[in-house]
C-alpha cells in the first residue's frame, strides 16, 4: 500500500480515569446522583441518575437469572424510550454484549441478525413483537422475550423481570469483571450491499472515542440532549447514550424522529447532533415561516439580516476581512432577529451542534452560520465507533468534515481512499473474518471506502469509492454533490437520486418532500395535499424544473442532470429507498426503478 498524505497525534488516557462504560456510568452516579439522566420528551418520565443505577441494577440481576453470562448477546428492538438506555446499560454491566434491530427491520433480517449474533433473549417493544416471532420461527430461538410495554402470552414483562433477581446476586462483581477488550456492542450495517455486518466495539474503542471528542467538543455533567435517530445506528449510540454515561448528560427520548422540531422547543438541548436532511427541514421551515411573515415591514427585516450574516459568514469562510459596517449591521440584528429565530426553533441555548452521517450542503451550513448557530461536521463510520474526524464549531470550514481525533492516525491511499488506524477501529466483524481481512489490512490500516483529500489537516469528502460516477467518456463525479445541489435549489426536493455510471450523461429521480408539499398544498390551495397528487400539479412540475435549472447552472457540464422523472411516491427512512439515517440505498433504487431509469436514456433531451 502506497500512502501519499498522513497524519498522526499521539493520544493518551490516563490510567486512573475509568476504562470500561460500566466503570464510568458507576462514577457518574455517585458524583452526580441528583442529575436528570433520563426523560421523555412529555416530561411524563424522568429518572435522576441514582434512580438510572438502581434500575440498571434490578434489570441486570433479573437478566442474570434468566441466565445472561459475560460474552452473551441481547438483542433490543424498541423505538427511542429510556427503557431502552435502562437495559442496555444493564446488558453490559454483566459483561454481556447488547445490539439493536431497527425498528423497520422485516423478519427476515431479523432472523439473520439473531442467526448472525447468537442470542437467547430479546428485549422488544409490544408493536415490534410479531415481527420477531415471525424471525424466531419454528427454532423458537431466542428462547426469551421480555416486552418492555405490555404483557403478551409468552413473554416476561419488565417488572417480572426486574423482580425475579436472586438476593445473592453479587452485581458488584459483575460489573468489575468487564474487562476494555470485552465486546461492548455490536453495530450491524445497514446491509444495502449485501448481508448486514456486525461490527464489534469494545469498552476501549467506546471509551477513545467519548474522551477524543469530548477534547474538542465540551462534553459536561447537566448538559441537555435529545435521542431521536435510531438506537442501532451508531450516531445515537455514541451521543446520546453512551456520552450520557461518561459525563453525565441528560437524554430526553424522542420515539419519532418527525416530532424533534416540536421537541427542540420543549427541550431547549445545550448540545444536538443531527443528519442533514433534519437540519435542511429546520431551514426549509424558518424560510417558510419568514415568508409568511404578515408584517412586510418586519419580513424585510428579517431577510435583510439573514442576507447580511450569510456574507458575513462567507468572508469569514473565505479568510477575507468583514467590512467594519457589515460587522455592525449584523452585531445590531443579532437581538432583534437572529435571537429570536433561535429560539423558533429550540435551539437559543446550545453549545455545540453536530451534523454527519452524509453530506450537508453548503447553502444549509452557511444558514446555520448565519443564525448564530455553533455549527460543525463530522465524518465516522460504525467501524471506527462513530467520529474520526471532527473541529469545534470556531475552527470548521464550510466542505470539510473537520480534523482527525488525537486518537487516531489518518491516511490516502493512491486512489484516495482514506485509511484509519487507532484505538477506535473495531475488533472486526462477528463470525466474519474474511469480511474484517477485506477493510483491515495487516498493518492495522482500516479501508473506509470513502474517497477524500487532505489539506492542513482538514478532510474533505468526495464520495463513496463505490459510489462514484464514471460516465461512458471516462469523467469521474461524486453524485452526492450533484444531489445536494438539486435538494439546494428547492427545499420542495426531498431526495434525489443521480444516476449516470457507465452513461453518456446523468438523469435523477426526485421526490417531493412530504413536509413542504403539504405547506406548498395549502398555499396553492389544493384539497390533495399528497405527494402523489402534488407531484402530478402542473405549477410544482415547473417549479421542480426551474429548480434543477438553477442546479445545472452551479454544475460543471458534465455533471449537469440531462433529463430526471419527479416519482409520485414518498421515499421513508429504513423503506426500500432510504437506510434509517436517510441515506440513499443506491442499489436496490437502481433495481426497484430500473424501467424509469430506462426511460431516461430512452431519449435525450
């Protein structure tokens, strides 16, 4: 292997600080017992820390008793609820390995993870109960299920559980004997390239990676966040839960990820994390709201300052001096209209917001600048336990995901290809040694498939290796760039899809967003507010053609989109088109609309 770029810092931990999450979440209950560590979003439910640990301890007496060993394996299948942090806290204080299923899993896949993992207990929620019984099937294993919610025939509930502890149950015990290199978790993938993986994360990978990020983004006993994505995607594993056991965090849970605006404004978060397609919403629905503005006076107002912040924002991007009136212009709207926006939306006391798991456009970074919001990117992947690069908000550059955490060296392969070697990378892939050889080489380089560049220590993504367009005449693209100028040049396009592999030019399905097309149905008066419907109306079929005009004039030539179907059908995260996070599955939409992609090259416009 050829390396042309790389970077090293050295890390170090000290050997006092706790070295597994069971040693850490003991510590954060005993110096912070009277912290909130637990709500939900109504407030119905809150549970202070000391409360958190007596339950972890109850939870982890009656899993022993149904026979929970070190090294064993529980699956949990359940929206975003404190139920879930309660045992899987539990789960690991045994020693014992805890994974979750997504919630849009079908049975089938449910049975591969289960077959894959080996585990004799399940922990599910009641709505997701049929669907692993289907995925037990005839073996009848798991041979346990324990539902959290509700008290079917067959399963323990929670509280059965929680009471059939022994007395000389020695959970002290139990939870020193976990050693950093035992399996903390296992994250399975996403598995639109084939069979999911199972990666396995230790208590040390875990333990690098809380304390690297918590160097560059502060990380505080108190502080307030929310759970909204899935609890089997890494993302929310790292922030939400696993932060909140080194350092004290309060998580309030939000089980639908369509309700998180509405929960901003209950929770008031010091520090948020979120994919783009959230944060493209959230400005999509200022922008609305703004233009609806009654008063034209004030709406004036209004986009005049934002207007005024984002240049500001772009000099400062550009290294360029601010214009002492330009400074003074926004300095003086900062009370008066970008407080108050922060505040619509929920976010007027956080610290830190964090945005990865895709792309996010340069439009949507520098509205969020613009507003006064401490806004960074950050690149990661199951495999190296979530963050591998990332800055504070005060040093990010608009494109680049940030800069490698201490733990962790980086480096390019000829082809560009990013590499990663340090105490985060993953033991390998469950049952799958040959898959591990194939991402981790013999000198402990992991292969990311993601194509980058480097430039004074900050990384900018250009796209997945696999993913990259190589058209007919040899030209290389990243579609992910393509789209995120399509979905910038109307917040009306949800999702789009480019295709151009091997063509002579590139196409793209587009889809409405649900949100903005109901907005845009009411303004256009329409009793149909469906994208369906929507999609069929004569003026959104211009405005969607104006939309990608305006994106072919941002593009290169041959980056331009040719010829594109707007789909009269809604693409759901974790359904045929999306992963759970909302990002594009791009083989099963190539075969799901192959005779529409077809079409496209049917005839050049």
């Amino acid at each position: 292997m050829s390396v042309t770029a790389t970077q090293r810092v050295a890390s170090g931990a000290s050997t006092a600080e706790p070295s597994t999450l069971c040693a850490a979440f003991q510590a954060t209950v005993t110096a912070h017992p009277d912290l909130v560590a637990l709500r939900t979003a109504d407030g119905h439910t809150e549970l202070t820390f000391a409360e958190y640990g007596e339950r972890v301890r109850r939870i982890a007496a009656g899993l022993s008793a149904l026979g929970v060993r070190r090294g064993d394996r529980v699956a949990l299948m359940m929206t975003n609820r404190p139920e879930f942090h309660l045992v899987d806290t539990a789960v690991i204080h045994l020693g014992a390995t805890p994974f979750s299923v997504y919630a849009t899993s079908p049975p089938e896949q449910i049975s591969y993870l289960l077959e894959n993992a080996g585990n004799e207990i399940v922990v599910v929620e009641e709505q997701f109960l049929s669907s692993v019984l289907a995925a037990r099937g005839r073996s009848g294993q798991p041979a346990s299920i324990v539902c959290i919610d509700a008290a079917p025939a067959g399963t323990i509930t929670l509280d059965s559980l929680e009471s059939r502890g022994r007395s000389d149950f020695d959970f002290e015990s139990a939870w020193r004997a976990v050693e950093p290199a035992d399996v903390l978790t296992l994250i399975y993938t996403s598995g639109t390239t084939g069979p999911p993986k199972g990666v396995e994360l230790t208590h040390a990978n875990m333990m690098a990676q809380c304390r690297a990020v918590a160097k560059v983004l502060p990380m505080r006993p108190g502080a307030r966040m929310t759970s909204y994505l899935p609890a089997a995607h890494i993302a929310d594993r790292w922030s939400s839960h696993y932060n909140s056991l080194v350092f004290g965090i309060q998580v309030t849970s939000v089980p639908d990820a369509r309700q998180i605006a509405a929960a901003l404004r209950d929770v008031r978060p010091t520090i948020w994390g979120a994919v783009p397609r959230v944060v493209e919403k959230l400005k999509a629905a200022l922008e609305a709201g703004i233009a609806a503005e009654p008063d034209e006076a004030r709406r004036s107002a209004v986009q005049t300052a934002l207007e005024r912040a984002t240049e500001k924002v772009r000099l400062e991007q550009a290294r360029e001096p601010v214009p002492a009136e330009l400074a003074s212009a926004v300095q003086a709207a900062e009370q008066s209209v970008l407080a108050p926006l922060r505040e619509k939306i929920g976010l007027d006391q956080v610290e830190w917001v964090v945005i990865g798991a895709a792309p996010m456009p340069r439009a949507v970074h520098e509205f969020l600048l613009a507003l006064g919001l401490p806004i960074t990117e950050t690149y990661g992947m199951s495999e190296c336990s979530c963050c591998v690069t990332i800055t504070s908000p005060g040093e990010a550059r608009i494109g680049s995901v940030g800069r490698a955490l201490d733990c962790v060296e980086l480096a390019l392969a000829e082809d560009g290809e990013l590499l990663v070697r340090g105490e985060t990378v993953m033991r390998g892939y469950r049952a799958q040694p040959q898959k591990t050889a194939e991402v981790i080489d013999g000198h402990g380089w992991l292969h990311t498939g993601d194509i980058c560049t480097i430039e004074d220590g900050y990384v900018r993504i250009v796209d997945r290796k696999k993913e990259l367009i190589i058209n007919a005449a040899g030209k290389n693209m990243s579609p992910a760039n393509i789209e995120q100028e399509l979905k910038s040049a109307d917040p009306l396009i949800g999702q789009a899809a480019v295709i151009g592999d091997a063509r002579p030019f590139n196409v793209a399905l587009l889809v409405l967003d649900p949100d903005i097309a109901a907005a845009t149905a009411q303004a256009l008066k329409l009793k149909d507010s469906s994208v369906g419907s929507l999609a069929r109306d004569t003026r959104v079929i211009e405005r969607i053609a104006t939309a990608v005009q305006a994106a072919n004039s941002r593009l290169a030539r041959v980056e331009q989109i040719k010829r594109y179907q707007l789909l009269d059908a809604e693409w759901m995260p974790g359904g045929d088109e999306l992963t759970p996070t909302m990002k594009l599955k791009r083989r099963p939409i190539d075969e799901k609309y192959a005779a529409t992609i077809d079409a496209l090259y049917a005839t050049r416009s």
